[in-house]
C-alpha cells in the first residue's frame, strides 16, 4: 500500500472514530456544515477498504459503532413547545372553552377523515371486476378530496390554538370507522364500507356543527357545512349509485 493511501485512509478511521461520540459527531455536523460522513459514506469507506486493505475488519468495528449526526441531534434538542390538549392563546374573539371544544372535536373528525381517506386508497388499489377502471378512477378522486379536508381540518385545529393529531398510530387510537380487513374485499363490500365510513364521519360532523354554533365558533361552524358535510354527501351520492339494485335498502 502506498503512503498516501494509507494516510488517507487514516483520515477516515479518524473521521469515523469522532462519529462514534455523539458530542462529537454533533459538533463535526454544526461545524462543518453538515459534510459529517453519512452512513452511505461510511459504506464507501468500507468497500474501498475492502480492496486495498488487509486491515478492513478492524476499520469496520469501529464504524458499526457509527452515530447518526441528525439523530445525536434529535435526542439532544428533542423538546416540546406546547403539550398536546393544551392551548396557546390565539385573539379570536372565542372563549377558551369554545375553542377547546372545536379542537377536540376537530381531532376526532380528523382521525376519522384520515381513517376514510386511506380507505380510498386501499380501495384504489384493490378494486376488481367489471368497473374496475371507473372504481379505480372514482377512488382515487375521492382520496384527494378526503385529503383536501384533512389538510383544512387539522389547519383549523392549529388554528384555533390547539394541536393536530398527525401520525398514523395516534389515527388508530381515535378513529371509530371500523378497521377493515388487510384482504382484498369485492367491489360490492368496498362501496358497502365507504358508505358506512361516509354515515359515521356524518353523523359525527352535524353534531360537531350545532355544538359550533352554540358557543359561537362560526368559522368551525361554516367548515363543517361548507366543506366536511357537503363534500361527503356529494361523494355518498356517487358512490351509493353503483350499488342501486345490489341491496333493497339502498334503492
Ligand atoms: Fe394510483
């Protein structure tokens, strides 16, 4: 091996070794603009190791070791500036009460929409048969309009002082659409469900939008109409029609 070679590759056990200790690895990242060596970096190293090096394993140990800039960052930065349930005053001419109704309600309506959202889009994918190609088209049109309310709703509950639910474990926790299976379910049972998931988050939002009106959140009052409960009527219209003639109860 060469000289040059070898003080090369020095440097980079010297890099590496630094990013094995997190104040380390978070100060080469402040202080070096972010050009701390990344785990594919890390990898390179190895592969050119690989070839030149008898030393290799020992270069190697040391890098398994390797600690993430970013998450050294994360866990030493890793604080909260509002707790959730809480509210920050926001001069809405609202009292407290009343905007801590609306959120509440509002995060509930919002785990219920991603809930019907991502139904959508199983939906979307999974569709079959005849209408295949109108259904798949159909699904999809209406994943983006759920996506859209999804979008105004948590704004709304951000809005109002409060905090979003935004992750997919905290939807589960909150949704009370029934959680459908993982198989693949016929055309007839897909739009079956997306009715009901429709009548759930319905029966939800009217309710939300009296309690709106009763202390005075007209603005929650007008998304909910406008918005949540005009956009799912309009789609149980469409997607009622295609099961005319499939259940008496329907026709
Ligand atoms: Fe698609």
């Amino acid at each position: 091996m060469s000289s040059a070679t070898f003080s090369d590759v020095i440097g980079e056990r010297a890099s590496a070794h630094r990013l094995v200790d997190e104040q380390g690895a978070i100060e080469r990242w402040e202080n070096e603009g972010g050009i701390a060596l990344s785990p594919t970096q890390t990898t390179t190293i190895h592969n050119t190791l690989t070839f030149q090096f008898i030393g290799i394993f020992i270069i190697m140990n040391e890098t398994q070791d390797y600690v993430s800039p970013a998450t050294a960052i994360m866990t030493r930065n890793a604080r909260s500036i509002q707790a959730y349930g809480h509210l920050i005053p926001m001069p809405l001419a609202l009292l407290e009460s009343a905007r801590q109704q609306s959120v509440d309600n509002l995060n509930q309506l919002l785990a219920d929409t991603m809930t019907l959202r991502d139904l959508y889009k199983k939906h979307h994918w999974q569709v079959s048969g005849p209408m295949f190609y109108q259904l798949h088209l159909l699904f999809d049109k209406h994943y983006a309009t759920q996506a859209e309310l999804v979008d105004t709703i948590a704004e709304r509950i951000m809005m109002l002082g409060g905090i979003s639910i935004a992750m997919a474990q905290d939807v589960v926790d909150n949704t009370t659409i029934p959680q459908p299976p993982k198989d693949r379910e016929c055309p007839e049972s897909q739009l079956t469900r997306l009715l009901q998931a429709h009548e759930i988050t319905l029966q939800a939002a009217r309710s939300m939008a009296r309690q709106a009106i009763e202390v005075g959140d007209d603005g929650t009052n007008d998304m909910l109409v406008s918005e949540v409960i005009r956009g799912n009527e309009l789609q149980v219209w469409f997607v009622s029609q295609h099961l005319v003639g499939a259940h008496a109860h329907i026709e």
